[in-house]
C-alpha cells in the first residue's frame, strides 16, 4: 500500500537540518531531501512526526536531531 505523503525538495548545495513547518492546523516535515505533504496537526501526527525525525540518521549511522532538538 502506498500513501505519496512524500515529494521531493530541491534546497541547493548544502545540506538542510531537518525541520518542522506548521501552518494553521496542518503540519508537514522538511529535510534536505525530500519533505511529507501536508498533514492534519493532530497530538498523533504530532508524536509520529517526533519518532521519525529521531530515527532519521547520517551516513555514520548517528542521527540528525537529539531527542530535545
């Protein structure tokens, strides 16, 4: 099953810290790659969008964000 709740982002040469974009009642996630579309601001989006930016990772395998981050 597929949702497409991802799109690509062109940012330029350097990379982006991962970031999150609120607008009214809707969130969505913006890293240097690629951003989700976006979503209703629920407490659930909320909690996912937290857990996933914490397992996002660089090459080394350390991740990009701290949990306070």
């Amino acid at each position: 099953m597929t949702h497409d709740t991802t799109r690509a982002v062109d940012q330029g040469d350097g990379p982006a810290p991962p970031r999150v974009e609120v607008a009214g009642p809707r969130v969505r996630v913006w890293t240097a790659k690629f951003s989700t579309r976006w979503l209703p601001d629920t407490p659930s989006h909320r909690h996912l969008t937290v857990v996933w930016m914490r397992l996002l990772g660089n090459e080394r395998g350390t991740p990009l964000l701290t949990l306070q981050e």
